[in-house]
C-alpha cells in the first residue's frame, strides 16, 4: 500500500518529498494542549503528539534538488527571537460546518515578521505563496468530512479561554511529511536559529 497518493513525477520514478515550514513546540507546551482532548467533540482524528506544530508556510511535494534550494534560502531568514502564547481555540472554516478544530497563538508582530520572511525567501526559489491572511494556529483534530454546524459549539465554548504558558521562539524547521495510513509522521530537513537580540 503507498504512503501517500502519487503525483504524476512520482509516477515517473521521481519521489519528490512533502515539505513545510513551521515552528516546534516546546514539551510542555505540548503536554498543556494535549489536556483540551476531551469526547465532548464527535468522531475525529486527533493530532498525535510528536505531530503538534504551528505551520508557516505550507509548501508541497517538489524536486529534490528544489528542497535543497529551499534549504539554502532559508538558511538567510534574519529574524530575532521573541516570545509567543498559544491561547484560544477556533475551527475551520470559521463561519461553515467544521473540518479541523485547533488552537491560536499570539498574532505577534515578530511572528508575522517571521512569516513574511520565510516567505519571501521561499519565493526566491519560485514558491507561490497563499494570498489569505496568515492565522497562527496548532491543528488539533481533523473530521474526514464536515460535522454539523454547532456540534463542536459546546466545546469551543468550554475552552474559548484556554492558553498555554508562553515559550520562546528561536528557531524554525524545514519538516518533510510522510504520510502514512496511520497518520502523517514528520522529520526535520533543516533547523534554522533565529537572531538573539545582540545580534539584531
């Protein structure tokens, strides 16, 4: 049984890895969202633990020798490092039956600035980047097809004030995703430090 669907290179012969750029999380900042896991919510599929991340920028299946470009551009993001929260709770879609519920983090200046740069740097390599608005957030369960409006209401509700204590940033990571029928399992490719601030 493959790992993940094929794209039309992969067909060929060329396995092209799934990539993404985020941010880790802290162990106990981990162990702090995994407490909101209740059965309140109906049957879905909940983010392991070692997959917990906060995703900026999310970028595909692409030619090996693109990674390693990926790679070396990221390798110049200069940002500083800067502390962030994870607060809140919300679904996706905001206004429609939900397919993923997750947890919010701090829209933070030095994050967004985070995002914009990775960003661009990526674009440098050719990346198309989405035009909508970055909205930090840890995904927490994925529903295979769209609950009914107002099933999830009770627990939104319940943990509308959930927030985690605040962690430092200071690094990011290239992930590749291996998506396997028990669930995506991720590695790092590249872990890139941010600035500290005598270095700003």
């Amino acid at each position: 049984m493959p790992r993940r669907a094929l794209s039309k290179a992969q067909e060929k012969g060329e396995w092209m890895p799934r990539l993404f750029v985020a941010i880790d999380l802290p162990d106990s900042v981990k162990d702090q969202i995994l407490s909101l896991r209740e059965d309140d919510l109906p049957p879905g599929r909940w983010t392991r633990r070692d997959a917990l991340h906060m995703t900026l920028h999310f970028i595909g299946d692409v030619p090996e020798a693109v990674a390693r470009a990926y790679q070396r551009r990221l390798a110049a993001v200069k940002v500083g490092v800067f502390d962030l929260q994870i607060m809140g709770v919300g679904q996706f879609p905001i206004n429609d039956r939900p397919r993923v519920i997750w947890a919010g983090a701090q829209n933070r200046p030095e994050l967004r600035a985070l995002h914009e740069e990775v960003g661009g740097a990526l674009e440098s390599e050719g990346f198309r980047r989405e035009r909508r608005r970055f909205h930090p957030h840890i995904t927490l369960m994925r529903f295979k097809k769209p609950i009914r409006r107002g099933l999830a209401s009770k627990w939104l509700a319940a943990h509308i004030d959930f927030y985690a204590e605040p962690f430092r940033v200071d690094e990011f990571a290239l992930f590749e995703s291996d998506l396997r029928p028990t669930g995506a399992v991720y590695s790092k490719r590249g872990i890139y430090k941010l600035r500290k601030a005598e270095a700003i």
